[in-house]
C-alpha cells in the first residue's frame, strides 16, 4: 500500500519528499487514532491531503468494490482457506520480494529524509 500511494503521487507529479511523508509519514498516527477512537475520528487529526484521500478512495473504491467486485465472490470462499496441503515458501522468493521492498524509490528518500530527523530517538531492536 505504501509503495503503490508513493508511485501514484510521484506519477502525478508530487516530489519525492512530499510523496514520502504523505504515503508513509502519517501513517502511524493514523493506525493509532483508528485503534484508539471511531474511524470517522481519524478524519479529525490526519492531514488535510490525507483526508481528502480518505474521502476520494471512499467514494471511489467502495462502490466499485459493493458493486463489481463482491457480487463475484461466493460466500462459499468467504472465511476459507485457500486449501493448500502445504505452506512453504520457496526461499529464493522471499529474498527476491525482500530485494525489491528494500529497493524501492520510497526506502531511498526515506532513508535521506530520516537522515535529517537527529532528534527522534533509535528503535530498539530485539536481540
């Protein structure tokens, strides 16, 4: 999700940078403000450009979505697995996806744009 919002801004026109924050910035203030309070609050605290998205996607998205898309999904497949008898993953497929997320225009800018914030403290990370 966040790579797709981040090449369709860029397509459009938007900066990198903007594009950055804008598809990924916000994006943990907005899973907090939706664990914490109603969605439609959400609306309240993101930015302006966010909630205008918010509102273009809605109005686009969920018709389709009602409209073509449900009606071709039986209930039959709602809720079931995909009945796999395995759940392995090639590991060559993995590093490849891996390889690709991590090379990705947004990681580079946000790698470049984190470099400038000195006063966010590490994460620390397990071990």
């Amino acid at each position: 999700g966040v790579e797709l919002a981040f090449e369709a801004m860029t397509a459009s026109g938007i900066i990198d940078e903007s594009a950055y924050y804008e598809s990924l910035h916000e994006l943990p203030l907005i899973a907090n403000t939706i664990a914490r309070k109603r969605l439609y609050e959400m609306n309240v605290v993101i930015s302006d450009t966010a909630e205008y998205g918010n509102y273009l996607f809605a109005n686009v998205a969920t018709p389709l979505l009602r409209e073509k898309f449900m009606p071709s999904v039986g209930t039959d497949v709602i809720g079931k697995g995909l009945g796999e008898t395995s759940n392995q993953v090639d590991n060559a497929t993995l590093i490849a996806v891996n390889e690709t997320i991590r090379n990705h225009p947004v990681e580079y800018i946000g790698e470049e744009l984190r470099g400038y914030m000195t006063d966010m403290k590490r994460i620390a990370v397990g071990g």
